[in-house]
C-alpha cells in the first residue's frame, strides 16, 4: 500500500557530531537537498541536547518539516567517549508525517543495534554503507509503503512500514470478521508483535473473532487487541459473518458500480469462480447484485439465480460489495415481549432478547449455532424479530 502524495518523503539524511567539525550532514539521499547554510540553522533539532536524545523531535522550519531520533551510545570506545547521529525523514512543511512516527523511532532502533553488533556507523569502511540503505528506505516507502532491506552482512534485515493511522480506533466483537485491505505480501509479519504473527494466518475475510481465537489458541481479549491495533494503522477492515441465511441489499453506492468502468472490472476480477478461465459478465454480476432485497436470504437468491453457473464465487462477491459498500447486511434482532419466554433455553438468553442484539453476537456470546436459535426464536410466539 504506497503512501498518499501529500506525504512522500523528500530527502533521508543521516547527520553526526564530528568529535572536532562539530554537527555534519554526513549523507542525504538525495544529494545536497539540504544545503549547508540550512542545516546551520536547523542543526539544533537534528543534533540535540541530551535532554532530547532518545525522543521523537519534529521541526517545521524554512518550508520543510524534518522528523528524527537523535542517539546517543555512551562508550570510551568513541572519541569523546559518545556516539552521537541521526537519521532523519524530511517532507513538505504541509506533509502529513504521522505515518512515519514510528518508522523514524524503529530505523533508529535498527541503528543502535547495528552499531553496537558490527560497528556500523563508528567504521568508516561500513558507515559507506549507509547512502544505499537510505536510498531504498527512500525508494522503497515512497512507492511501495514498505521496505525490506538486508544489510551489508545480510543477516540483519531492516523491515519498516508505512500505514495511514487513522483518529479513533474502532471497537472489535466477537462476531466480527476481518479482512486484509492490502495485498498480504505488502507488508512483513516481523513487523508485528508475536500474538499478532500468531494470528496472521487466521484473517480470511470468513474466520470471525471468536473462531480465530479458538483455532489460533490465543486469549479473544489478545485477538481483540491485535485486531483493533491493526484496524488503527488500516491493514484491515471488519465485516459480518457469512452465512447462506444471511440477508443484504444495495446501498445508493451501487450506482457507482453502474457508472465506473474501473470498478467494474475490479469487481469482476475479484468474483470469477476458482478455477474459471472465463470471466462473468457485469451484466450478470450487475444483475447478481440488484436481486438482493429485504426478506431474500443468500441460499434462496443463489437456487434462484445459480452464481456458480455464471462463473461467480457468490461468497467473494458478497464480500466485494461489502467492501465497497455497495451492499449491507440487514441483521436479524430478537425481542422478548414477555420476561418468561416458552423455551427453557431461551431464558438464559433473556438479557440477549431486548431487541438490541443480533443473531450473529447472540450466537458467538452463548455457543448457540444459528440455526439453533432461530429455531428457538421461531417456536416461542413470545419473542418477535426485527430487520434492520
């Protein structure tokens, strides 16, 4: 997922302290992006006071907004008996820098560890080193979001990733089931903390919550956390349980699917059928879409309409036109008109009767298949169901 134009990095520069000419801009990709007259003005921000070393510093001065993580290694080693850099990511003065927040305090990490194992930055033979890495950190963030880059020993990989955070993180339930928004190969699965590697291999756009929990042997408040922490930085997205007796219809946004060409053919690239060399028509795919409808469940909209047999996987362009917002799903609430319901199991679920829980949460918080509590639901006239 390449990051937005308005926050491309400019310039990567890597500064030090010289222990006799003082602050220096040692290498900038690209070259001579900042003159020496601005970073004597600037260098304040760049090669800092003690106080500030270790801490993310953001300047916004002269038209360009420079972000890094001055470090300091402290050994009798060095001259001065310190080790003092920083690398830095330059943008616009305009530029949305968020994203790059914790590359900076990450690549800095990187460094300190590279120093301290092989001497990286103190070796002036290894520090030559230093212009291509910056160069594919620049390259590689700017059109890809993301970057892998093995250093000279090739043992130690530098993995960094840019991703759009956004202002609120959204609340996670059981029922609820992600699903990547950018390709799986985009980004690397070291980038994560270990319950979410854990995890991974569990996102299918089908797995909800509950069941990636169980599978993956992970605590659900641990699933919960990797999820929404992932949702923050917009690697995936939520969306409702699949089942044949699930309900959906068109939102106003299906006329987009109508007018753009280019979505048109996302849509059909994303539905053909497994195995199929030839692609559905959009008139059926259109057509597929426009059938669904309040009081049409999914299993009787495929035996009347047959997807399959027009090369559409219907489970995937369900899930494309949820994606899109072309569709919703309309949700099937229980309410008890009654505080003493016929069934005997239906009274444990009396606080899940009040109207304000669907099938799917009621189903993940108690055991209860589907089909199980509808059964209950349908066979108690003193519960009644509403569609929304």
């Amino acid at each position: 997922m390449a990051a937005p134009v308005e926050s491309k990095i400019d310039c990567i520069l890597f500064s030090e302290f010289h222990p006799t000419a003082g602050p220096k801009i040692t290498y900038q990709v690209p070259e001579d992006y900042i003159s020496k007259e601005l970073f004597d003005a600037i260098h304040i921000y760049i090669i800092t006071k003690p106080q500030l070393q270790g801490r993310l510093i953001m300047a916004n001065v002269f038209g360009k907004k420079i972000m890094g993580c001055p470090v300091c290694i402290d050994h009798p080693k060095y001259a001065r008996n310190a080790l003092i850099f920083n690398i830095c990511f330059v943008f616009a003065s305009t530029a949305n820098s968020r994203p790059y927040e914790k590359i900076v305090r990450k690549l800095s990490t990187y460094l300190i560890s590279l120093e301290k194992d092989s001497g990286l930055i103190s070796n002036e033979d290894s520090k030559t080193k230093l212009p291509k890495i910056m160069s594919q950190i620049l390259t590689d963030l700017n059109e890809k979001g993301s970057c892998a880059v093995q250093v000279a020993d090739e043992v130690t990989t530098i993995y960094l990733k840019t991703v759009q955070v956004t202002s609120t993180p959204t609340e996670v339930h059981l029922h609820d089931v992600p699903i990547f928004t950018v390709k799986k190969d985009s980004f690397f699965p070291q980038q994560w903390d270990l319950t979410t590697q854990q995890i991974l291999p569990y996102i299918d756009g089908i797995r909800h919550i509950s069941r990636i929990a169980a599978e993956a042997d992970v605590a659900i408040s641990l699933v919960k956390s990797c999820t929404e922490n992932m949702l923050y930085y917009g690697v995936i997205t939520l969306l409702p349980i699949f089942q044949y007796s699930n309900v959906y219809t068109v939102t106003a946004k299906i006329n987009h699917l109508a007018e753009d060409v280019t979505l048109q053919n996302e849509c059909i690239k994303y539905a053909i059928k497994a195995g199929q060399a030839v692609s559905p028509t959009f008139r059926d795919i259109f057509m597929l879409y426009c059938s669904l409808r309040p009081g049409t469940a999914v299993k009787d909209w495929c035996a009347r309409h047959n997807p399959q047999q027009l090369n559409v996987d219907e489970k995937k362009l369900i899930q494309f036109g949820l994606l899109k917002g072309l569709i919703r799903r309309i949700h099937k609430y229980p309410l008890s008109i009654t505080t003493e319901p016929n069934c005997n199991k239906l009274r444990q679920l009396i606080p899940w009767l009040d109207g304000g829980h669907h099938f799917d949460e009621i189903c993940c918080r108690t055991g209860f298949s589907y089909h199980t509590l509808d059964d209950m639901v349908e066979s108690d006239p003193s519960i009644v169901t509403c569609w929304k």
